[in-house]
C-alpha cells in the first residue's frame, strides 16, 4: 500500500492552525490593522518635567540644566555641550559648572565688545 505523505504531517500542525486559512484574508487583516494611525504617549506632566531638571545657583538666579549638561560659549561665539556630561560625578560637575560660568562670561563679554553675538 503506497500512500501520498502530508506535509506537514498533522502531529506537527498545531490544535490552533488547524483550520486552513486564506493568505488572502490574512494580508488584508494585516493591512487594515497597519493603516491605523498610533497614539502618541501622553505629553510630561509639569512635576515630572521639574524634577528631571537640575537647579543651580548662579550669582542671583536659578539656572535649569537638563540632562544634557550646561551649554558651553566657544570663543567663535558658536554654542556646544559637554560631552561626557552624563558620566561626570557630582563633585565633578559642580566645578564644570562654577569654570564653564566664568568662561562663558568672559567670552560673551569679548564676542560682544568685538560686535558678535553668540549663537
């Protein structure tokens, strides 16, 4: 007796693929499911937005900086931030920051004298 296998055999179909299915129907579920647009996740509220902030004393006034570190003035007058920000201890970037805020005045005081304003 000779018979023709089944591929697959039916051991290895699952109980769920059970029932044969139409690709047809199956990219066109696909379809309508992709085509709706997603949500977009809901905006920071003003509590979570404060406290991923740091505040530091700055003569007079509060300065915020987020995580990406103070802004650095360049002697060009172009802006940039400190790279390595986020690998920094605290101690660390204290005193970036108590540097980087005597420098930056000082530059801004030269750009401006020398009639450039920093961007």
């Amino acid at each position: 007796m000779s018979s023709v296998p089944q591929f697959p055999p039916p051991h290895v179909i699952p109980d769920d693929d059970a029932e044969a299915t139409n690709p047809k129907e199956e990219e066109e579920s696909t379809t309508v499911q992709n085509s709706k647009p997603l949500p977009l996740p809901a905006p920071q509220s003003a509590e979570a937005a404060e406290s991923s902030t740091t505040k530091v004393e700055v003569g007079s006034g509060a300065v915020k900086l987020d995580h990406l570190g103070p802004l650095v003035v360049n002697s060009d007058g172009t802006m940039s931030r400190i790279h390595n920000w986020a690998e920094m201890t605290p101690l660390e970037r204290e005193r970036t920051i108590k540097i980087l805020g005597k420098r930056n005045q000082l530059r801004t005081e030269a750009l401006q004298a020398a009639g450039i304003t920093p961007n």
